[in-house]
C-alpha cells in the first residue's frame, strides 16, 4: 500500500526548529512512503462555523482526507499552541477530518510541555489515533540543530525516526 504522510508545521517562520524537524524527517522517509508538507497554515482564515467555508479550508480538508497519517511538529508560544495551528485543527471539529486518523506529535521548543498537553487534548477531542510511539517533546530544539538545519543530537535523530517509523507502520495495521 503507498503511504502518504501529511506534514504540519506549527510555525509559519520561515527557517524554524520545526521546519528544520519536517525537512530531516522528509529525507528519513523512506520509499515508497510519501511526506508531503502542508503549506497552506498561514492562508486559513480564522475559524467560524460556517457552513459554506472558504476554498482554502476545502483545500485544507482535501489534503487531510487524502493522506492516511498526520504529522504535526509545533514550537510552543507563550506557553500554548501557536494560534495558526489551533486555528486548522479548530476547522476539522464538525467535518471529522482526524477521526481515527493515526497522528504523530512532535514538539520542539525551549520547554514545550505545555504546548505538547494542549495539542495531544486537541487531536484527543477530534478523535485522533494517538500513541505514546508516536508523540515525542524535545526540549532546548535550538541546541540539537546546527546553522544549517541538521539535527546534530544523535538521540534527537534516533528518536525522531523512531516516531516516524511508529506512524507508519500503524498506517499499515490499519
């Protein structure tokens, strides 16, 4: 069965530890297991219970419908889950686009537990498929990347691949 992984960063940054995070993880993919990175975050309005929601959030839906896995990387902002990422999640509550999706949960921060509590509660509320193989917090993410992006701390590395292998193999006992 091909696999397609849906890759969701938390910040909108443009060189981000999590960006940093999704570029290793997309080269650690193997074949033929898809990683395609959403790009779209910045672009969602902010969230209303319309009916008749805009393209970008049928764009959005579509991408989430046709990946069997997610995978969200986030930073944590003041304490939470950056407001662009909440927002997405907050579209798919009545359209059930994470019911019983398997999702894997990477935060990267300066600290980052409480950012990572806050989106596992989310993703838990929108009945996610969420394991302890697939959710992973690395604290001080600043100091196990170098300048050009690499993750530079080999128990980072190993513990990020190790979450991506967890996420697809629940895809294929699915």
């Amino acid at each position: 069965m091909h696999t397609k992984i849906l890759a969701i960063g938390g910040s909108l940054r443009e060189n981000s530890s999590t960006q940093h995070i999704l570029n290793n993880l997309q080269t650690w993919t193997p074949h033929p297991v898809e990683f395609i990175v959403y790009t779209g975050l910045a672009e969602l309005p902010h969230f209303n219970d319309n009916p008749n929601p805009p393209a970008s959030i049928l764009v959005w839906r579509e991408q989430l419908a046709e990946a069997h896995a997610v995978l969200i990387c986030t930073p944590e902002y003041a304490f939470g889950v950056p407001g662009s990422l909440k927002n997405a999640l907050d579209w798919t509550v009545s359209s059930g686009d994470f019911v019983d999706k398997p999702v894997a949960v990477v935060t990267a921060s300066t600290v980052g537990d409480k950012a990572h509590a806050s989106l596992l509660l989310t993703l838990s509320a929108i009945s996610a498929k969420l394991s302890e193989e697939t959710s992973l917090l690395i604290p001080f993410i600043r100091s196990k990347i170098d300048a050009a992006g690499n993750i530079k701390d080999q128990e980072t590395a190993k513990a990020l691949q190790t979450v991506l292998h967890a996420l697809i193999k629940s895809v294929a006992t699915l």
